[in-house]
C-alpha cells in the first residue's frame, strides 16, 4: 500500500503520459491512415521489431495491428 500522495501523484502522472504516448505512436505510425499498421508501419517506429515479434503481436492472425494490439505490445 502506497501511502505517500507524491508517489501516487508521480504514478499517476507516468501512467497517463504512457498512455498519451501509445495513442501518438499509432497514429504516427499509422502513416496511411486506415486504422491498422502493417509490419512496414510498425518497423518505421520501431526498427528493432522482427517479424517473430510482428506475428506474435498480431493476436487476431489478420497480418496487420489494431490499435488494441499495438497497445498491448507498446503499453
Ligand atoms: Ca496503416
Ligand atoms: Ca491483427
């Protein structure tokens, strides 16, 4: 149990900017705007993502990332 409000006021605040941060990168990433990133999209972000990492990612098996399944990777 954290009992110091500025800890919880940090964690508070790293947690929204985190999320903040993950909407931004998809849509950055998202550089033809259909809503979904290819493995290309998601490479120009993060060059350091293989394809192991892509499929593994992609939960639904369709060949590209939500936002959902971007988020759950990067948030
Ligand atoms: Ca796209
Ligand atoms: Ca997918």
């Amino acid at each position: 149990m954290i009992n110091n409000p500025v800890a919880i006021a940090f964690a508070t605040a790293f947690l929204s900017t985190a999320a903040i941060a993950a909407e931004g990168d998809f849509t950055r990433a998202d550089t033809n705007t259909d809503g979904a990133l290819t493995y290309q999209e998601v490479l120009a972000i993060m060059p350091g993502m293989t394809t192991d990492q892509f499929r593994a990612a992609d939960s639904d098996g369709n060949g590209t990332l939500s936002q959902t399944e971007f988020e759950a990777v990067t948030g």
